[in-house]
C-alpha cells in the first residue's frame, strides 16, 4: 500500500499509524509559486519522511527525476496522456505513470512496436 498526500505534514502521521505502508509526497504545479527550484522538492519529502514523490507530469524534468533515483526515492508521474510519456518513463527511470487516457497510451505503444 502507498498512502500520498499533497498534505505533507500527513506522512509522519501515516507513517506512525501505519508503519507497513509506503508514502508518497504528491506535488502539483502551483508549488512551483512556493519552491524556487524543483529540487526542493525532493527534500521536503525526505523531511516529511516520504519515501516516495509522486509528480504533475510537468514538474518530471530529467534533472528531477534523476535526482530523485540518486535519492533513492521512486517517482510517479500524473496526469501524462500524451504517448510521448511512455519513452520519457522507461529513460527517466519513473516508476508509475498515472493516465487519464490508457487506451491512447496503449495504442500509441502498440504502433511503436
């Protein structure tokens, strides 16, 4: 079980209450207005005790991603319906993509075969 939360001050508590579960910091874009870079991100999940990120597609820049397998922390990715996501997953090392729109995705996968 992954249990995430745009409310980061929730991990400890989850992680108190529910020592089995896997946690994930959920960032949308308008952190963006708060943080300066995006790699700040990836600390205020390790301070919150998240051993996950979980990412709006358009905050998953390579520099991003890469930072945080350096931190050792899986990446999901949300909201990614254009078929192009499905390369930058598999280059980028993102673990889980989340979609609005799987059939694109998978029809989109089986013309690139």
């Amino acid at each position: 079980m992954i249990v995430k939360s745009f409310r980061l001050g929730a991990i400890p508590v989850v992680r108190h209450r529910l020592p089995e579960a896997q946690t994930a910091a959920l960032f949308e874009p308008t952190i963006m207005t708060v943080l300066r870079r995006r790699k700040y991100m990836i600390a205020l999940a390790h301070e919150f005790g998240a051993q996950q990120i979980s990412l709006h597609h358009t905050l998953a820049s390579k520099k991003l991603t890469y930072l945080a397998r350096e931190a050792q922390m899986p990446v999901t990715i949300w909201t990614a319906d254009a078929p192009k996501w499905i390369a930058r997953c598999q280059t980028r090392g993102i673990r889980a993509l989340i979609t609005n729109d799987p059939k694109r995705l998978l029809d989109a996968r089986q013309i690139g075969s």
